[in-house]
C-alpha cells in the first residue's frame, strides 16, 4: 500500500517519456521585445495630408528622422489616407498606425527602381533594432500595375515553354540584419510582392496581424523568414496568391534558420505554410500547431530541388485542420521538376546544396473535402527522404498519397480516403515503409 501514491507519478513520467520519445523538432520560441522609449509623435506635426492624393513621403521622412534624432519612440498615424513613395525605419521606432489609417504606396515603378530588375522594398530597415509596426491601420501596396506586367512575361514564358520568369519587383517590407522586431495588430494588403521578410533577423514577433491580397496575385507571399533565428508568428489570419508564410534559408554563410514557431493562425488560399524551396544554408527546430487551412492549395509544405538544398532537421506540423485543400502534405526534392508516377530519374552526386529532410514529423492532421490528392512524399535517387513520420492522419482527397525514393518512412494511425484509386500509391522506389 505504501508505493502505491508513487503510481501516478511513474505513469506521468512515463507518459512524458514517450511524448518526447514520440516528437520530433521545435518547441515554444520567446524572442525578446522591442524596448521603446516612452515619447510619441504625431505625423500630421510634419505636414502630412492624409487626404489620399497628396505625395506625403517627405512627412513621413521627416517624421522618422526626428524619432530617430530623439533616440526613438512611437510614430502615430491618425486616420486618413497617406500616399507616400518608399521609405525606411530606424531603431527603437513604433510606427503605429490608428484605427482608420491607411499608407497607400505609389504605383510609380521608377519611385522603387534601384537598377535593371532591381528595385528597393516600400518599407526597408537594415542593422536596425528594437522595431514595431502596430496598430489597426493598413499598408496598402496598390500592387495590381505590378501584377499585370508580370502576368503578361509569365504567360509569354510558359508559351515558350519556359517554367517562369520575373520582371523584378518591390516587397512590402523588408527588414534585413534587424533585431527585436514586432508586427501587431495590422493589415498588411496588395504588394507587388511579398509581404513581409525578415532577412538574417534574430528576435521577430508577428502577433494578430492580418495579410491580404488576391489569390491570383502573383508570388504574393504573406511572411517569409529568411536565415532568421527566434521567430515567433501566431494568431494571424494570411490570404494570398502564393505562399501563406514560407521559411527560407538562401546562399550558404546566412544561415541556419532557427527556432521558429507558428500558432494559432488561419491560412486562406495561398500555397500553405511552407518550407523552402531555398534551404542551403538549413533549417532546424521548427513548430507549426493549431493553425487553420481553407481553400489553400497545400497545407503541410516542404519543398526544395537540387542546387537549392541543405539539411532541413527537426521539423514539426501538428494539430492542423484542412478544409478544401488542393494537396495536404507536400514534402519533395522536386521543386518545378517533379517525376511522373513510376519514373525513375538519374542519381546525381551528392553536393552541398543537396535537399537533406530529417527527422520530420506530421501528426494530427484532419484534412476533409480534398480538391486534387492526399499529396506526395518524394526525396530524390542520391538522397531518399527518410526519418519522417505521419502519426494521426486523417485525410479526404479524390487521390490517395504518393510516395517514391523514401527510405524508413513511418504511418501510424494513418487513414487516407481516396475518392478513386488506392490510398497509398507507394512506388518501386521505397524501401522500409512502415505501417
């Protein structure tokens, strides 16, 4: 009778046991906070419009350097409408933007152009830190000119029978170098591309804010982290033509990314919240949990191909709800180049830029009214993906999951539902599946 009050305590710690043993990568990230001085400044003091038609780039300007010489503090932007060129932040800056306000950005390509293809984002910061952007105000990047033009070379190059072609393009914002960074509250709509990237930033936070822009806009991405550490994005509601948030890990010497957490978010059309397909310098140590998919076209999404790759380690997606999803898991060496069903390809050698997955893990997942197939599971001939885990799966799709050049994949608690065919279309190519 005596040990028995020890029994629950071993059962607990049993049971944690087997949780970790059970979980793959990533966990609670914390970045730090923007520390900011307590002194607010009013942009309208500046000689801002706010009428929607008068230029007010230079108000702006004029505002952000003063902050700056006051050694920082919170910029307000009362309700209107401020057309402005671009333009950049400084250190231990709030750009607050008061319910009813809007920035409205030029649609004068040459206001961003820096060179051929080149051009500068609307809002950059570089070696900065302690940044806010919040509020309930909207950046309105009035991008539809730049989307026709490039609809325009992309349809001309997909004729010729080319995969794409880019005209060059402004992002929303771009904070490269940064560090203690916050977005919250606000509604980032319509840039000529991307929303928002933290380049090699340690330290970022997006908290409820709101991303919207057609879902035929092109390569719209909502947030993409790029060779960033500690990054935390949660309750955020991302609508998009391309990637709803995508990790990436460009040129070798920038990277790891590291220590990224995704919570609580709702994905509407978009291409899900993805890895890749730029992994070189790695990627490690990433949660994603709780979120919402409607309508995207892939949920779970890793993606990279030869001369793009690197080692993308301890990755987890868990507690995720589809509905209406094209594809709902997507990890593959193939990105644009994919193999049709059963085709062999050419081992080549193995290289830095490789795309490596390891220890990936894919549990709880409810995916109902599929539109296209479960999805696919493919590494490459040098490389098979291995060590990756589907646990609790439950997916709706007209087609069931393909898997090819796998080595010791793991589905356990795994239903697939095809509409048609077989659930699992598990080709020559893999070895030591385990169900």
């Amino acid at each position: 009778m005596k040990g028995l009050p020890f029994l629950p305590l071993l059962a607990l710690a049993l049971a944690l046991a087997l949780a970790l043993a059970g979980s793959a990568g990533g966990a609670d990230v914390s970045p730090a906070l923007p520390s900011l001085p307590d002194r607010s400044f009013n942009l309208r003091e500046f000689g801002a419009a706010g009428d929607g038609h008068t230029l007010d780039t230079a108000a702006l300007q004029k505002a952000i350097a003063a902050v700056d010489a006051a050694g920082g503090g919170t910029l307000e932007v009362p309700a209107g409408a401020y057309l402005t060129g671009p333009f950049d932040l400084c250190s231990r800056l709030n750009l607050h933007l008061d319910a009813g306000a809007t920035l409205l950005f030029s649609q004068k390509f040459e206001d961003y152009r820096l060179g051929e293809k080149k051009y500068r984002p609307l809002i950059g910061a570089k070696n900065c830190h302690d940044l806010e952007i919040s509020g309930s105000g909207t950046l309105d990047g009035q991008g539809s000119p730049w989307w026709a033009a490039e609809w325009k070379v992309k349809r001309a190059a997909r004729k010729a029978g080319q995969h794409d072609a880019e005209i060059g393009r402004p992002r929303m914002i771009i904070l490269d170098g940064c560090q203690r960074v916050l977005l919250r509250g606000i509604t980032l709509q319509n840039p000529p591309m991307y929303h928002f990237v933290p380049v090699r930033c340690e330290d970022v936070t997006v908290d409820g804010i709101t991303i919207h822009s057609p879902a035929d806009s092109p390569n719209t991405d909502g947030i993409d982290p790029s060779v960033s550490r500690r990054v935390l994005i949660e309750h955020c509601t991302i609508d998009t033509g391309d990637d709803c948030i995508a990790i990436k890990a460009g040129p070798k010497g920038f990277g790891p990314v590291e220590d990224v957490l995704i919570t609580d978010c709702t994905f509407r059309h978009g291409h899900g919240c993805s890895i890749g397909s730029d992994t070189n310098s790695g990627v490690r140590r990433v949660l994603v949990r709780r979120c919402t998919f409607e309508d995207t076209d892939i949920g779970v999404r890793l993606k990279s191909r030869r001369t793009r790759g690197g080692d993308v380690e301890d990755i987890t997606y868990t507690d995720l709800h589809m509905n209406r999803v094209g594809q709902a898991i997507v990890i593959s060496s193939y990105y644009y180049d994919l193999p049709g069903p059963g085709e062999h390809d050419q081992p080549k050698p193995v290289d830095a830029d490789t795309p490596i997955w390891r220890n990936i893990l894919v549990r709880n997942i409810v995916a109902v009214n599929g539109t296209r197939d479960a999805g696919l599971i493919i590494g490459l001939p040098e490389m098979p993906a291995r060590d990756i885990r589907l646990e609790n799966v439950s997916i709706e799709a007209p087609r069931g999951l393909r898997i090819a050049y796998t080595e010791g994949i793991t589905l356990r608690n795994v239903s697939i539902r095809p509409a048609k065919g077989p659930a699992l279309l598990v080709e020559d190519t893999v070895s030591g599946l385990k169900q």
